[in-house]
C-alpha cells in the first residue's frame, strides 16, 4: 500500500517534470488531465482501510474537475484563439529540467526538516512541495499566457497533495471550495486568454508590458 | 464664544450655500463674499471681546475620539491674532467678489466661495483650538482650502507649479508638526496644558522647540523654509494673496509664539535661534524683494522679509525672558506682536492694490507698466500708503512695530551682558540695513508701476477699477494711517499678550508696558508733525508758485520732451546701485546682454534674473538628489507578469527560509 502510494507520488512529480520539458503546448494539457487522474485515486490509498463514501464520491470528483473539464477548456480555448502549439519558453528546456531537478531536490530535502507528520506516505510533503515549486517555475519560465494557467494548475495541485498530510483530508467543505475556486479561476482566464487574443492578436504576456505604468 | 461660534457657524454655512450654488456666479459671490463679510464682522467683534476681557472664555464638548475633547479658547495671545484674521478676509471678500467677475462665465466660483471661506474659520479654529486633533485637523483644512484657492488658474501650467510647490513644503512642516504633538502629548501637555517637568527630560524641551519652529516656520515663511511663498503668492487670485500674506502666514508666528509658552522657562539658545533665523529671513527677503520684476513675487519676498522682522521680535523677546530682563522682553513681544498686526493691513492692502492693477491691465511685469497714478488714482493712492508701511516710514503704521523693536535691540545692547548685547547689536544692524532696501524696493514697487510714463499698451489702456474692490483698499489704507497716526491704540491691543508672553522674565513689568506706551505715543506725535510739515511745505510751494506758470513735462525725461517710453528708468534701473552692491549675496543674478556691435548695430538685448538662492542652492538639489534615489526602485517595476510572479515566488522562499531558522 504504502509502496503504491510512493508509485503514485513519484508519478506526480515526474508528470509535473513533464508537463514543464513538454515542447507542445496539448502535449502539456494532457500531462496535467493525467496527473489530475493520479491525484484523484491518491487520497483512497493514503487514507488506505478507512475509505468511505464522501472520499470516493470526492475522488471522482477531483478526477472529473482536474482530469476532464479543465483540459477540455483549455484546449478549447486554445483552439477557439488560434494559439501557436509551441511552448515558447524564456529558459531553455535543458536548463528548465536542471532547474526543475534542483528545486525538487530541495523540496524533498525541506520536506524532511518540515515538523509535518505524514504517517502513512513519507514521500507526501515533498512531492507536494516539489510540484508546486515546479509548477511557479513553470508560471515564470513560460510566455505563454496558456502555460501560466498550467503552471497555475501544478500549484493547485500540490496544495491538493499538501492536503492529504491532514490525516482524514480536508474537511469537504474546503476541498470543494477549492476546487471551485480553481475552476472558477481556469474560466476567467481562459476567458481572459480568449477576448485578449481577439482585441490584440496575440497572447504572448510580455506584450503586455506596454500596460505598465 | 458664542460671537465666534457664530462667527464659525455663519462662514461655513455661506461656504456651503456657495458650493452648493456652483456655476449661477451672483448666487455664490452672495453667499460665499456674504458669509465671509458677516462672519468676519462677528468675529472680529469676538476677538475684541476676547482682547478686553480680563478672563479668557473656554468651551469645551466631551468627544469619542482618541485625544480626548474638543476644546476651544480664546485667550489673550489668540484673541490678538483672531482680529486680523477675521477683519483682513472680510475685506478682501468684498474686493474677491469684484476680482471674481472676470471668471463668472468661464468658471465655476462656488467652489471658490467655499475653499474662501473654509480657509476663514480654519484659521480662526487654527488659533482658537487647544486639543491637538482638532488643531491638527483645522491645519490641514486650512493648508488644503488655501491650496485649492492658489490653483484656481490650474489651466496654466506655473499654477500648477506653484500649487505643487506649496503642498510639498506645508506637508512637510505639517510632518514636523505631528512629531512636534506626538512628543508633546507624550510629556503630558498640548496646545491647552504645558509639559509637566517630571514627564520631561533635559532635551525634550529643545528638541520640541526646534519642531516647532521647523513646523511653524514653514508655514511662517522663514528662510531657508521660504521658498513656497513666492510661488503660491503671487500665482493666488489677488484677494486670496491678501488673506495668505496678510494673516496665513501670521499663524505660523503665533505657533511658535504659543509653543514657547508650553516648554517651560526658554533657555538662551532658543531665542538666539530663532533671533537668527529672523536676521537671515530679512535680509533674504528684503535683497530678493529688491531684485523681482513681478510685482506680486516682490510683494512675497517682502512677506518673507517682515516676517523674518516678527521672529526677530519674537527672538529678542526670548532673549529677555531668559535673561531675566523685563524691558527687552515686553518690548521685543509687543514689536512682534504689533508688526503682526501692521503687516496684516498694509501687506492685505498691497496684494489688493497689486490686483487691482493686474485686473485693470493683464500684467504684472514691472516692466510693461508706468504711469498708472494718472489712470488709477484711487489705486495709486492707497498702495503709496501701503508702500509706505511696508517701508516703515511714518506717519504710516509699519513705523511703530520696527521702532519698538529698535528700542528692544537698543535696550538689550546697551546695558545687558554679552549675551543680550551681542544679538541685540546683530538686530540694530539688520534693521538698518533692511529698512534702508525695503525703502528702495518700495521705490520700485511704487515707481515702477505708477510713475513715468506706461512701458507697454497694456499700461497704456489701463482703467481704474470698480467700486467694489476699491472700498475694502480704501478701508485697509484708512487702517494702515490709523494705525500710523495713533499707534499706542494698536499697542494697546496687543500689550496684554505681550505682557503673558514676558511673564517669566521677572519684575518691573509695568514699568516697561509704561515705556513701551510712552514710545508708542512718541511715534504717533512724530507721526502728526511730519504730517503737519509736509502739509505746511505744500502750503509753502503753493504759495512759491502762486503767480507763476507752471509746466508740466514728461517724469524722468530728464527735461527733454517727447522721450521714449522704454529710454525712462526700469524698475531695474531703479534699484541698480543697490543691487550691484550686493552682488556677492545675489550671486546668481547673470545678466544675459546681447551687446550692440558694429556701426550699424541689430537687435541687442538685456535680460538679468534672480532665482532664489535658496531655491536654487538648496532645494532643488536635495529634491533632484532625492528623485534620483527614489527613481531605482522603480526598476523593480518592470511590467513583465513573469518577473511579478518571480517576485511572488521569491518572497514566499524567502518567508520559508525565514521561518525555518527562526524556529530552530
């Protein structure tokens, strides 16, 4: 069990590492819709025996949101605003997965010196630190203002994986809300990316330099 | 209290009916000059009562706020500064009501109207307040509302200039001022009680004094703090300039005059301080007056000049209490005290005038004016009279203040220990020296406009002004000849302060009220027999000339007829000798010449200015060094998503790494 739960954190953060070395932008929706998909069985391993029917009814909910919704939005938008496959980043990929393997190496390490009990997974705070730590490097590096919605997923969800260290999960309530806040931000900005593409031809966000003041 | 509540009352209520009113112009002329002329009449009749009366009215409403009360007093020290501080705009409300029509159509006057009279009762709540929010409150009402009057012409860009200029320097005098109180309130005192001595320490005391004078100061117009002064003032419409020079300035004496009563018994370098921040402030303003070629920015040098006379007073007077030497003391105050009052009439009526002849000719440079006295007679007339106060020549009512103080410096030099004599000997010479230019600054303020023959068409077309604005100069230059001919009734009124303001200095002090009223007495009657000579010399040339043609030719043609206008004497030339004098002070006058060459030579040129040294070689160094720190952070400030988001992430790290070897 607990062996299983390392699988699956380990692919979280390899999907993270993914999404950040991926060259085409659909390449990178997919990897996080699948890393949506390992988030959502996540939490029935942690917890292990004690799995009940909010966490199941939870966990295909979190799958339904992360792994099928927002990918289909985002690619739609993509689609809908004619935006260019490529990544276009601002550092290259070789640096961004040398950079990417040093901050998770430093998650992990913080993660050890962190007084976080997590019993059950003891890889679990740092791969959550790890993906969020990859998922700002992504929000940085990339120009694209699509990657930033990505790089603002990966964030998400290693809050997502922060959560599950709180034996039980979260109370529903907050889960949920967090969910809806994510899918309501996703909206907004795919909206966003939309209506600025359409006002401005383009969607690269150092064009919006010239908004300063 | 009830007369100057009124007198509150009524003022914001035509402040209020006048906004309200907004661009119908005769509605808000109405209410706003209406409300201005009664509550100025009102509480003018309060202050009076409160000079008369042995005992001083208090009121006093229980508030929530932090601070405590809302508390309000009129004693003897505020009730002399209030008279002038209603009757001046009152005045000047009448003329505003006149000045204002040229923008009846263009602009909205009921904001005028209320910034005005706003600017009235915050001035008057400025000197009546004893808690330190209210006071603080009603300084910054009255820096803002006099802000809002100085860019009334905001459509011009050196309006603009001069607005920012005097929001910059009074906030930072109103930053003093809020350390001034914080300190204050935390020695146990405020404007109401003095600090108690165990809840001070040895320093405390000095260091608020020099708060207060930085705070006050600013707002006084001292050198080197001077700087907004001729900016704001003359870009001001005219009646505003009136009530700004004449009495705004004056609260920032009376805040150093009451601070000095909260912080205990002064010792000898406070009033050396300020003794000498008034020498350097008169002679700053009386050479720069000099050397200006708009008649209003001279106006405001000369405001800085006889403001600089008022701490000179004020200084002496120090020096007396803490000598223990009563004569020096109450004469010294009551020169402070009684310039204050002059300075208000003569220096209202000078602003009024100067209006009147930038109303009836679009100009202010000296240089495109002249020959005015024939086209503006009443004008002409009532600022000679102003001129001649501002000069503190007699029988005009600027004489009797500097002849006090004479006889302060006279007193403190001539029989005290060095450390009354040495600064008493610096003000006798100051005083001379400052008389003397600020005769020839009035010569070319005078002579500039009003004599010779008119420079420019301006000049050529100008018209005398309506009546309502030539009556309220009619009246302040009636005030102004007074107050000349009968200067023991103004010393009159402001003696009792004098008298609580010198109260440390010790015994004799009736004798020294009796010697200051004896002096008084003495101006008034030299005051009469120069009036009496010179109605007896005009007699004489009358009688000379009876039987006699007499021609009149062209002023300073040097007797030949038809001369060119511009061939007369300038405003410059006027002041020449003088100026180049003081060339090693007013070093950065440049003459920029243009030399006629050749036989047959083109157009030359002369042009000569003279900016501020202080502005100059002080100010706009440390503003610009200033600038350029505050620029770098801006480079943080990149525009790029990515690098805010950096900024994010980074702060966040680092907050990490914070806490991490905190808990360790």
């Amino acid at each position: 069990m607990t062996s299983a739960t390392s699988i699956c954190l380990i692919l979280v953060v390899l999907l993270s590492v993914g999404v950040l070395s991926a060259t085409r932008l659909a390449t990178s929706i997919r990897l996080v819709a699948a890393q949506g998909v390992v988030l959502g069985i996540l939490p029935p391993l942690v917890l292990g025996g004690r799995v009940g029917l909010h966490v199941v009814a939870f966990a295909a909910g979190a799958i339904a949101i992360k792994a099928v919704l927002m990918p289909w939005l985002l690619l739609r938008a993509m689609r809908e605003a004619e935006v260019r496959r490529e990544a276009e980043p601002f550092i290259g990929f070789s640096a961004s997965l040398l950079l990417a393997g040093l901050l998770a190496g430093a998650a992990f390490l913080l993660a050890d010196e962190l007084p976080i009990p997590a019993p059950d997974a003891p890889l679990l705070v740092g791969s959550a630190l790890a993906t969020l730590a990859i998922g700002a490097l992504v929000m940085v590096s990339r120009k694209k203002a699509v990657t930033q919605v990505l790089g603002y997923l990966l964030v998400e969800n290693g809050i997502f994986l922060f959560g599950q260290t709180v034996a039980g999960g979260m109370p529903t309530l907050v889960e949920l809300g967090i969910l809806l806040d994510v899918l309501v931000g996703v909206f907004v900005m795919g909206i966003a990316i939309f209506h600025i593409n359409r006002e401005f031809d383009h969607m690269s966000v150092p064009e919006l330099k010239a908004l300063r003041d | 209290m009830i007369l100057f509540l009124a007198a509150l009352g009524v003022l914001l209520a035509g402040g209020l009916g006048a906004a309200l009113a907004g661009r119908r112009a005769a509605l808000a002329t109405a209410l706003g000059a209406g409300g201005a002329l009664l509550g100025g009449g009102l509480g003018a009749a309060a202050a009076l009562a409160g000079i008369l009366e042995r005992s001083s009215t208090t009121l006093s409403v229980g508030w929530g706020a932090p601070f405590g009360t809302i508390e309000l007093n009129i004693d003897v020290l505020s009730a002399v500064f209030l008279l002038p501080t209603f009757l001046v705009p009152a005045l000047a409300a009448i003329y505003g009501a006149g000045y204002l029509q040229h923008w009846r159509h263009t602009r909205s006057l009921g904001g005028a109207w209320f910034a005005y009279d706003v600017l009235v009762a915050s001035m008057a709540l400025v000197l009546a307040a004893r808690g330190t929010l209210v006071f603080l409150v009603a300084w910054e009402v009255m820096a803002l509302a006099s802000f809002l009057l100085v860019t009334f012409e905001h459509e011009r860009l050196e309006v603009r200039r001069a607005g920012w200029i005097y929001l910059v320097a009074t906030h930072l005098g109103t930053a003093a001022l809020l350390v001034f109180f914080l300190l204050l309130g935390g020695a146990g005192g405020d404007f109401r009680t003095p600090i108690s001595g165990q809840g001070a320490s040895a320093v405390l005391p000095g260091a608020l004094f020099l708060l207060a004078l930085v705070g006050f100061g600013t707002k006084a117009g001292l050198a080197p703090l001077h700087v907004w002064l001729p900016e704001a003032h003359p870009v001001a419409p005219s009646h505003v300039s009136a009530v700004m020079s004449g009495v705004m300035i004056e609260t920032g004496i009376y805040g150093i005059l009451r601070a000095t009563l909260l912080l205990g018994p002064p010792p000898w370098w406070w009033g050396a301080c300020l003794l000498g921040i008034g020498v350097v402030s008169t002679l700053v303003g009386v050479l720069l007056a000099l050397a200006q070629q708009d008649l209003k920015r001279l106006l405001a040098y000369s405001s800085v000049e006889h403001v600089g006379i008022m701490a000179m007073g004020g200084g002496l007077g120090l020096l007396g209490v803490a000598g223990g030497n009563t004569l020096v003391a109450l004469l010294g105050f009551s020169a402070a005290l009684l310039h204050m009052l002059n300075h208000s009439l003569f220096k209202a009526l000078l602003f009024l005038a100067a209006g009147a002849v930038k109303h009836a000719t679009g100009t202010l440079a000296l240089d495109r004016l002249g020959g005015l006295l024939r086209r503006m007679r009443d004008t002409g007339a009532v600022m000679l009279a102003g001129t001649l106060g501002a000069a503190a020549l007699p029988p005009l009512n600027g004489f009797a203040g500097e002849l006090l103080l004479f006889a302060a410096a006279l007193a403190a030099a001539a029989n005290a220990p060095l450390e009354l004599a040495g600064p008493g000997t610096l003000v006798l010479i100051t005083l001379g020296l400052a008389g003397a230019l600020a005769a020839a600054a009035g010569v070319k303020a005078f002579g500039a406009v009003f004599l010779g023959q008119p420079r420019g068409p301006e000049a050529l077309a100008a018209r005398e002004v309506k009546s309502p604005m030539r009556v309220p100069m009619h009246l302040l230059a009636a005030g102004c000849v007074a107050l000349g001919l009968f200067p023991a009734l103004g010393l009159v009124l402001v003696a009792r302060a004098a008298v609580v303001l010198a109260d440390g200095a010790g015994p004799g002090m009736m004798v020294a009220v009796d010697a200051a009223l004896g002096l008084a007495r003495r101006a008034g009657y030299a005051a009469l027999a120069l009036l009496v000579l010179a109605s007896l010399v005009a007699l004489l040339r009358r009688l000379l000339l009876r039987g006699r043609s007499v021609g009149a030719a062209d002023t300073w043609a040097c007797g030949y007829e038809g001369a060119v206008p511009r061939a007369q004497y300038t405003g410059s030339s006027l002041v020449q000798p003088a100026v180049a004098f003081f060339k090693p002070v007013l070093t950065s006058t440049r003459p920029a010449v243009v030399p006629p060459t050749g036989f047959h030579p083109a157009a030359a040129s002369f042009r000569a200015d003279t900016p501020d040294v202080f502005r100059h070689g002080f100010w706009q160094p440390v503003f610009r060094r200033l600038a350029g720190w505050l620029e770098r952070p801006r480079a943080l400030q990149h525009g790029s998503t990515h690098l805010y988001l950096l900024y994010i992430f980074v702060t966040l790290l680092a907050l990490l790494a914070y806490m991490r070897g905190w808990s360790r």
